[in-house]
C-alpha cells in the first residue's frame, strides 16, 4: 500500500527554518566543501545548478557567490518567501518535486536533505524521473536520503531530537521511530516573538528511510548511470546519522 501524504506544511514555522536551518553559516562550514569535493570542481564555470527543495535559499546563496546559476523549487510559499530575500540573484519555483517539468538545461541538481519526507518508492522514482528530464547530458545528480541498511538499529535505541533557540525564537524536533514502516514522526513545536508575545506554533512531518537497494533501482530504472554513494559521516556528518550521499549521472 501506497503512504501518500503532502509535503511537511513548513508555513507557519517558515521563519524558524529561516532562523535556524541550512543558513550560510552551516553551509559553508560543513556542505559546501564536501560539494567542492564531489560535485562543484567537476562544473564549468557559471555552470547552471538546480536546488531540490531549496527551502529558504541559503545554498543557491552560496552558489551565487561561487559564480554559478542557481534556481531553487520548493513546495512552501512561505519558505521561497525568505529564499528570494536571501538570493535574490536566483529564480525561484513554487512545486511539489514529485510534480515538477522543466526543460533540460541543468548541469547539476542538488538535495540536501529533502528527500527523506518521500514516503515511497513510486514517489521518489517521480522525483528521480523529473530531475533526469530536467539536466542537461552528462550532467550530475547529488543528493542525500537516509538508508534504513545503516540507521535501523541505532534509531531504535539512541535519541535524534533537535531543540535550536535563539533571543527571538525556539525550535524543537522530537522524534519517534515506527520500525515496522521504518518511517519516522517528527513532532515539531517553535516559539517566536510576535508583538511583544511568545507564539506557539505546532506541526508534525513524517520521512521515511529507504533501502539502498530500492534507491538504486529506482535511479537505474530512470536512466541514472555512474552511480555512487557515500556515508555522509566521511564528510564531516554524524557517526549515526545513516544518511548516504549519491552522485549519479545523467549519460
């Protein structure tokens, strides 16, 4: 059976994302040199970069200030919101990645963290599908998803809540692992200041984890070719992360 849900509703905590997630700082300290090693220093110069729901535009930032074009995709209004003010060099799409038809003229996508709120294989081949339709040839694909092959006993037995706070505002993550689904719900509670008043603010997502197996055919079964993949723990990432980091390409 199909798990078919909407993608995570980041509108009302828009601003705590901007706050607190993916901001130049972390990306310049800990992603963007691993994309210099995996994917960046294989690129033309000005080569043109697809970010695969870039949220509140921090790396098409980065890209920008590294001479590249970048455009990002995002499925929360009030997340390119911010993007627009953060890059404002960049294009910026409203859609669903499972949905989105560009035309060929990338010569890389990236995704950092985005496609474990994909809670299906049919769904993730669509998004695979999408993004090889929308590269250019030899173009790479670079993204991170997490593998049920490395994470399932540590995500039963060690804790993953995230809690960030600032002078203005608070973010907390509280996790909670389905073993059977290998899916995970993620209870999600800010705090910022609004007139003079702390505001509460709730939502819940859920990701899935995937098998290494399943990630790999359903890239093959789309035309992927070259296909590689690391433990984002080699660049800098938790040791019980399980997050893997593919590069592929498009022949």
């Amino acid at each position: 059976m199909l798990t078919i849900t909407n993608p995570p509703n980041y509108e009302s905590i828009a601003r705590l994302q901007n706050e607190f997630k993916n901001t130049g700082e972390h990306l310049v300290e800990g992603i963007i040199p691993a994309l210099e090693q995996i994917v960046l220093s294989r690129l033309p110069a000005g080569a043109r970069i697809l970010d695969l729901g870039c949220g509140c535009g921090y790396l098409a930032q980065q890209l920008n200030i590294r001479g590249y074009q970048a455009t990002g995709i995002d499925a929360s209004q009030g997340l390119l919101d911010y993007a627009r003010k953060n890059a404002p060099e960049s294009e910026f799409i409203l859609s669903d990645i499972r949905n989105f038809n560009l035309p060929p003229t990338f010569d890389a996508v990236l995704s950092n963290d985005v496609l474990l709120f994909i809670l299906n294989n049919e769904d993730l081949t669509a998004v695979f599908r999408n993004v090889y339709a929308a590269m250019r040839d030899n173009g790479l694909f670079v993204f991170t998803i997490p593998l049920t092959d490395w994470l399932h006993e540590a995500a039963q037995n060690k804790t993953f809540n995230h809690v960030y706070v600032n002078d203005e505002c608070s973010l907390i993550e509280l996790f909670y692992y389905k073993p059977e689904e290998r899916m995970w719900e993620i209870q999600v509670t800010g705090f910022e200041i609004v007139e003079n008043s702390w505001k509460r603010l709730d939502t819940t997502w859920l990701r899935k984890d995937h098998f290494l197996a399943e990630v790999q055919s359903s890239l093959e079964k789309v035309g992927f070719t070259d296909i590689n993949y690391y433990n984002t723990k080699d660049f800098g990432g938790s040791e019980e992360a399980g997050m893997a980091c593919f590069v592929c390409r498009k022949p």
